[in-house]
C-alpha cells in the first residue's frame, strides 16, 4: 500500500518508523516531513494546513492510506476531505476532532455526561471574565478555548497574572480567533498521566500510559515547552487507576460523542490528572502526542497499519493490539535557548544504533545531504528495555551518541516516575 503521513515532527518519525515495520506497506510519502524523515519516507514540502495541496497530492500518488497526525489539519477537516475523493485516513472527521479544537466543546460535553473534570466557567468577553476572577480563588487555571499551539493553558498565581492572561488572549488576541472564548478552570492537583487509545468509535483500547516532561529546565522549572522527554509506561497508573479511567472516562467519552453524533475514530488521548478525588480530564488531543508517542509505539508489538485500518473500518479489536512489558524512555534533544531564541544550521551527526535505540528527529533539514538543526526541539533519543530504570540509562546512552552544536537537554526524564516506582 501506499501510505501519505501528513506532519513533521517527531511524532510522525515515530509513527512512520512503526509503519515501515508493516509488510504491506509498499511506500511512505510525508508532507511535509522533515529531514530525518527523509531518510525513511519520500518527503514533500506541502504544509500540514495546505489541504488543497494534500489532497491534490494524495490523488496524484494515487495514496491508499493517509495517516493524519497533527492537530490542525484535523480540525480543518483534511480527513473529511480525503475521505471524500476514496482515501481512507486514520484520524477522526472534523465534527469529532472538536473535542480537541475547543476546549469549551469538550468541557461542556464532560459536564453533559457526568465525565469528571475540573469546573469551570466560560466567557466570550473580557470584562464578565474579569468581573468574575475577581472573585475566584488562586491559583485559577485560564484557558483559550482553541488550539493555540499548546500555549493556551496559564495558570495563574494572582488575580494580575490572570487579568493580564485574560487581556491577553480576549483583546490582543495572541492565539488569534482561538481567543474568542476562554474557560476559568479549578485550579487541581496530582500526578500527571498520558493515555493515548486506538478507538473505533466502538471500542477503545488504550495504549501504554505515558509521562511528559513539559518544562525546560531539570526538575520541572523553567518554561513550558512542547515536551523535553517522555517515559512509558507512567507508574502512577495502576491497573485500579486504568480500570476506573476506562469505566468512568474514556467508555463515557466515547458514548458520548456517539450520542452527539460526532462519532470519534482515531487516536484520543485523554490528558488526566490523577486528584485526590479521583482521575480527571485536564484535555483531550484528537491525536497521537507529541513526544508520547516516541515511547508508546517502540513498545507496540503488532503491526501499526493493521491496527490504523481496524480503526478507520470499525473493526478494532483487543487481539489486534499488543504491547510489550517493557519500558521507554525519550530525552529530547533542543537547540539551546528553546522555547525561546536559538540558533539552527548545526551539522547533526548520529552514532550506530542498536536494536532498541532509536533517533527521531523533529527539527532538522537535509542541507546538501547534511542533516542540520532548523528547530527548537531537533529530536528525541529513545531506548527500550525491560524495566524503567534500564531504559532511562539506555535513552541516555543515545544522547551520547549525538552530537550537534548548542545541544541541551534535561538530565532528569523519568527521575519522578522512577521514584514513583520505589514508593
Ligand atoms: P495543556 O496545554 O492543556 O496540555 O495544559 C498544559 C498543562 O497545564 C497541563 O499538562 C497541566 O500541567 C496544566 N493544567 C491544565 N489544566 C489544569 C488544571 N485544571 N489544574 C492544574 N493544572 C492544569
Ligand atoms: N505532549 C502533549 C501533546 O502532544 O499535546
């Protein structure tokens, strides 16, 4: 078959890497990878929002199978439009990938069904919003209600830093129309846990959990950032928590969506927070997550695009998914400076691999063969092993065998979760 993987990053080197696993897979284009991605699939440089060039493309190539990864072109409705001239896609239609393109949408949807999330309040103007933090309690957690590049969450320590949150995203407008409504959220607490689940819209079957490392800096300081690294599976999900994240969230969410008529078909990835009144919906993605899914597919034992195809055809079953018992450990590699400034253009060089150790690469180009940094976050370093101890030393081992100018790092991935495991 041929595949068409729409996406950049890391994530997409993951899923493309997993796909070539396949016996059917025959080819893999990506629009519009990147140039690591280069060195597995054939890329394009159609961005990932141009969707009359996707589809143009996808009919030119004569594509198969279109697996789509990232955020905005499914709220814009690039499955819809594939699906319409015969490409099937892995990922849900426009009408469900709401439940990650607003954040009202989903809100409002939790409280409909009695799915267990923060409260909140919506408002579609600055000064009610306003009026009303004056009154809350602190820290409050503010939200723009669509997608804002994984920006669009402040949590606020004091009433200026949400009156100033709030004049930001409603009246200077920095995540544009995404703006137009925030939600004022309970401030929760607990640890942090990713689940990523393969959903038919009839079953779903959740993946290994995952931790993320949002913060730049080494003992969760410093800034948000779009992930520094990723462990699987999360300690701090047990099998009592899964079961009563399976009965309480992710069957009801589906339900849900299904009552609504929006049924989902994808990846969903339940963003929870594990409070001490129980588990709770902090997000949902309408798609794999960046770097989860760098330590979710190393540890998949069957084969990706059987698993895509159940999905699309409502045909997903249990026996089709099997992950092994090990552990993954992802550290990412950034340019320096990341979030912030940096600089790009350095030569990237990679060591020999072994057989459980693995490169994906984010932001790099191909420059006259060369590969060279060209973005924040250049790639992940990720190793398996049996338990989590072994892989975090082993992701760490990766690092050592790369090297490119101004490279950083967090020295701490999966610190917390291995001490999580020795409680
Ligand atoms: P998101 O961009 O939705 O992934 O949110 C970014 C981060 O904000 C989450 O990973 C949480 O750490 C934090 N967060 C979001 N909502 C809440 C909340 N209600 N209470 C505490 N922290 C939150
Ligand atoms: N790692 C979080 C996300 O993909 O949104």
């Amino acid at each position: 078959m041929k595949i068409l993987v729409v996406g950049g990053g890391g994530r997409e080197h993951a899923i493309i890497k997993s796909l070539k696993k396949s016996s059917k897979v025959e080819k893999i284009y990506a629009t519009p990878g990147n140039g690591g991605i280069a060195l597995d699939a054939e890329c394009y440089p159609i961005k990932a929002t141009e969707l009359d060039k996707i589809v143009e493309f996808a009919k030119e190539k004569q594509i198969d199978y279109c697996v789509v990864a990232p955020d905005d072109p499914l709220v814009l409705g690039l499955v819809d439009r594939l699906e319409e001239i015969g490409v099937p896609c892995f990922g849900p239609k426009k009408c469900a990938a709401i439940l990650e393109g607003s954040k009202v949408f989903s809100k409002n949807l939790m409280k409909k069904y009695g799915i267990p999330t923060g409260d909140s309040v919506t408002f579609d103007n600055a000064e009610s919003a306003i009026e009303y933090l004056k009154t809350t309690s602190y820290p409050t957690v503010i939200k723009a209600d669509g997608l804002a590049l994984g920006k669009g969450v402040i949590i606020a320590k004091n009433f200026v830093e949400a009156e100033n949150a709030v004049k930001e995203i409603m009246l200077d407008k920095v995540f544009g129309a995404s703006g137009n409504n925030i939600l004022v959220e309970e401030f929760l607490t607990g640890p942090e846990v990713s689940v990523l689940s393969f959903t038919d819209g009839k079953v779903v079957i959740p993946m290994v959990s995952s931790m993320d490392h949002k913060r730049a800096l080494d003992n969760d300081e410093g800034l948000n950032t779009g992930g520094m690294g990723t462990i699987a599976p999360n300690p701090y999900y047990t099998e009592e928590v899964a079961k009563e994240c399976m009965e309480k969230i992710f069957l009801p969410t589906i339900d849900a969506m299904n009552k609504e008529g929006r049924t989902f078909k994808g990846c969903l990835y339940f963003g929870l927070m594990l409070t001490p009144k129980g588990p709770k919906v902090i997000e949902y993605n309408c798609r794999f997550g960046d770097p989860e899914t760098q330590v979710v597919l190393p540890l998949l034992e069957s084969d990706l695009l059987d698993i895509m195809i159940a999905t699309t055809n409502g045909t997903l079953n249990e026996e089709l998914v099997k992950f092994s018992n090990g552990s993954a450990t992802c550290v990412v590699m950034a340019s320096s400076g990341y979030p912030q400034k940096y600089e790009s253009g350095f030569e990237i060089k990679i060591g020999d691999l072994e057989e459980n150790e693995n490169v994906y690469v984010a932001g790099a180009k191909l420059d006259g063969g060369v590969l060279k940094t060209s973005g924040g976050r250049v790639l992940g370093a990720v190793a398996t092993a049996d338990s989590l101890e072994e892989a975090i030393k082993n992701a760490y081992k990766v690092v050592e065998k790369i090297s490119f100018d101004n490279a950083y790092f967090r020295k701490d991935i999966g610190k917390k979760a291995l001490l999580a495991t020795k409680k």
